[in-house]
C-alpha cells in the first residue's frame, strides 16, 4: 500500500498554502476552471517522480510570486516524502528525511498512474511515451531494472560522444559496445517477461471497458530480432557514425498498438481511445498489485472529458476495485457522485482561488 495520509503543498502555481488529509479510498478534487485541481494532482506527481507532468522545467511550477515551492507528504507507516523546488538551486527530493540523488526510491513508495488529457499521447505519441509506459510497469516489478537502464543510458551518452567525432576511435567505442550490448540484453530480457505479464492483465481488463477484437500489441525491443545487439551495434556501426548516434538499442524499444493494420489512434474515437488508455494503465496497476502486492496511487485529471455516464462508471468502477487510493478531479462534484458503489466513503476537496475546503 502507498496511500498518502497528510498532504501539505506550499507555493505550488495558485496554491499558497494547502494542508489535505486525503482518504484511502476516492478524493474528488472539484472546483471552477483555473481554481487548482490540475496543480494539486501535479504536486502529488512531482513527490513520487521528482518531475511535473506538464512541464519539464523547474521553474513554471513555482508560485510566480516566491522563490520556491515545497510539497511534503505523510504515506502509511510514518513514510515521509519532501519536496523543496528553488529558482536558483533546483529541486531537493527527501525521503524519511534523507535527500535522495534520483527518484528510484520515491517512485517504488508511490507508484503512480495518471489519466489525463494527454495519456492519448500513449496512442498517437513518440515511441519515447510507449518506452515511459513499459518501463514503469517493468521498473516496479524487476528491481535490478533501474541499475541496468542507468548503465545503458551512461554508455549510450559516451558511445554518441565518440560517434559525433570525424575520426572513430574504435578501440573506445568496442569497448562501450559490449558494456551496451550487456545492459541492452538484460533490459530487453526484462521488458518481453513484462509484456508477457501485461498482455493477459489487458485481456482481464479491457473487455470490461470496450470490445476490441482486432486490438495487438508489439513489443519492438529496438533493433533486429534476428541477430543480438552487439551484432547489431557493430554492423550498424557505419550508420551511426553518419547519424552521430546509436540507432538500435534499448533506447528504441516500442509498443506497438495497432487496430488490424492501423494504428490505434488513426482508428479509434477519442472516447474509445481514453477507454483503451484507461484499461492499458489499470492492466499495470493489476499486475502490479497480484505481482508485489502493492497498490499504486491514481491522479485522474477530467475524467468526464470525452467519456459519456455509463463509460465513466465503468472507468470508475475498475478503479476502485482496484482497491488504489485516486485522486480525481472535476468541475462539478455531481458529474462523478454516482458513479461509486454505496459503500465507498469518498472525501471530497472543494478548491477555489488556489485555497481548498473539504466538502
Ligand atoms: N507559476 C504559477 N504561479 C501562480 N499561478 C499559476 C502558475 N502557473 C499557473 N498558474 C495559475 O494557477 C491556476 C490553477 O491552474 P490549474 O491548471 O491547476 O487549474 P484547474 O483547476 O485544473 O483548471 P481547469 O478546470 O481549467 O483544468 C490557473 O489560474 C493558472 O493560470
Ligand atoms: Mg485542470
């Protein structure tokens, strides 16, 4: 379990100074366009991954007005996690109080999901936003994942260096090579016995949703199944250099998510779409969920945008069968108040001008 049990929010855009004591089970974030609701949830995202999910700046986050903005929270068990962001100084992330060099062990306390309007990106995006999404789901069930991708990445940053010079050095470059071609296999190794994992939980959760008989899912792991990536880095070798960069490798993994032959975006309705995407990110909380028993934290941004009554039901039955503590924001309270079965005592959070109220 990862619920958050006290969250204090300082000079995060509107909001000045809010303290919320959020239930374990649904938060409805309700309140007029530009009062908060976004901003709220994107401080929750920032404490479990460090970074917002609306922009890859420091700075736009902070209260224009001050210098800098902290979020802290309270998990179960006494976990706590704080957040200092300054214009000058960047960002301290602490956990128990300690300051941590990455987001590793943040993100494994908070495991979060979010559906907001640009989870459609999943569909119609850059592979980069497939690549985010698989590697999630493998980040919180292979824990020798991050060191490996950490590893990778390094090499991948000295072989482009190497790659971008006129003359090769080749003894340099064979020598990242087999370190890349090592970590390479590995993260590929760990992604397909994740797949393997996901297509399943998909195939639990999405007839709940939508029917797509002809939906498939490809996992590309980014260069030629035919041959292993040290093969691959060294017949592809002249290529790169032209390029000035590695072009097969871990770092072009994909997701292919088609409809028959199209892609699933080029079909589907933006409706369907948000069904798909919804089930794809429920699928992980799933798996997640029977795999370490842990259940991740949900920020639901204008669920009812694009989704009629009876499909935001479904969404919101799913969700809570998950057992996950949401987040869940929307204009008006009623457009989500039925859409709960009888038991569930959802809070609820009024925010208006950046303050908020519970009710
Ligand atoms: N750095 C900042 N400092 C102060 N205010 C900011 C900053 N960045 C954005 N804002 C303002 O904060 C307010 C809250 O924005 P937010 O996106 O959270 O609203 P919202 O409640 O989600 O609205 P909507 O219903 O339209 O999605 C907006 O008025 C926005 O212009
Ligand atoms: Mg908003």
């Amino acid at each position: 379990m990862a619920n958050i049990r006290r969250l204090d929010i300082l000079r995060v855009r509107n909001l000045r100074e809010i303290q919320i004591r959020p239930v374990d089970s649904v938060n409805i974030i309700h309140g007029k366009n530009g009062s908060g609701k976004t901003s709220l949830l994107e401080a929750i995202h920032m404490l479990g991954l460090g970074r917002s999910f609306r922009s890859a700046k420091l700075e736009p986050v902070i209260a224009t007005d001050a210098d800098d903005c902290v979020i802290f929270s309270e998990l179960e068990e006494g976990v706590t996690i704080g957040l200092n962001r300054t214009r000058r100084e960047g960002q301290v992330l602490k956990l128990m109080g300690e300051r941590q060099r990455s987001w590793v062990d943040t993100a494994r306390h908070l495991p979060m999901q979010i559906i907001n309007s640009d989870s459609f990106s999943l569909l119609e995006g850059s592979p980069r936003v497939r690549r985010r999404f698989l590697d999630w789901g493998v980040f919180h069930v292979e824990h020798e994942f991050a060191l490996a991708w950490r590893k990778a990445s390094k090499c991948l940053t000295q072989r482009n260096l190497l790659l971008k010079q006129r003359r090769l050095d080749t003894d340099q470059l064979q020598a990242w090579d087999q370190e890349l071609a090592q970590q390479g296999q590995h993260i590929d190794q760990y992604r397909r016995r994740y797949v393997e994992l996901f297509l399943p939980a998909l195939q639990k959760v999405l007839p709940e949703l939508i029917a797509l008989p002809d939906l498939k899912i490809r996992y590309d792991r980014g260069w030629d199944e035919s041959v292993d990536l040290h093969a691959a880095l060294q017949a592809n070798r002249e290529r790169d250099h032209r390029y000035g960069a590695t072009q097969s490798g871990p770092h072009r993994a994909d997701l292919q998510i088609r409809i028959g032959k199209n892609g699933a975006h080029e079909v589907l309705s933006r409706g369907q779409q948000k069904l798909l995407v919804s089930a794809m990110k429920i699928a992980q909380s799933l798996l997640l969920h029977e795999i370490s028993g842990i259940k991740g934290v949900y920020l639901i941004d204008d669920l009812p945008s694009e989704l009629d009554m009876d499909n935001r039901r479904l969404i919101c039955g799913l969700l809570e069968g998950l057992g996950c503590q949401i987040f869940i924001t929307c204009v008006d309270a009623r457009e989500l108040e039925n859409c709960w079965s009888e038991g569930v005592r959802a809070g609820k959070f009024h925010v208006e001008h950046g303050k908020i109220t519970p009710f």
